[in-house]
C-alpha cells in the first residue's frame, strides 16, 4: 500500500502544473503508446521500460 501512495504522491507532485495537452504529450513519447495500435490497451511490459513515470519504484508493487 505504502508503495501505491508513493506512486501517487510522485505522479501528483510531477504533473500538477502540467495543462492537459502537456500531460498528453508526455506520455504520447513513451515507447508503449507508440507500439500499441490506436484503442488498443498498452501492455503493462513496457512499464519495465518506462523513462519518464513511476522512475525507482518497484512496479511490481504498484499496480
């Protein structure tokens, strides 16, 4: 639980002055969402490979 709450904490505190479009943009660089057809739900094995989120917690524990 800790783990999630963390998770959380990190991601409000990362985006909580990032627009829409920015947050959008952001996550649209992943290499999940650009190896994933459009509708298509984005396979949680590229979280192993994330750069930008969740960087230094165990994912394992987070989802």
């Amino acid at each position: 639980m800790a783990s999630k709450l963390t998770a959380l904490a990190f991601e409000k505190d990362m985006f909580q002055k990032f627009s829409v479009r920015q947050i959008r943009d952001f996550f649209h660089q992943e290499k999940g969402y650009q190896h994933t057809k459009d509708g298509a739900t984005i396979s949680f094995q590229y979280a192993q490979e994330s750069k930008n989120i969740i960087i230094g917690l165990d994912i394992a524990n987070v989802v």
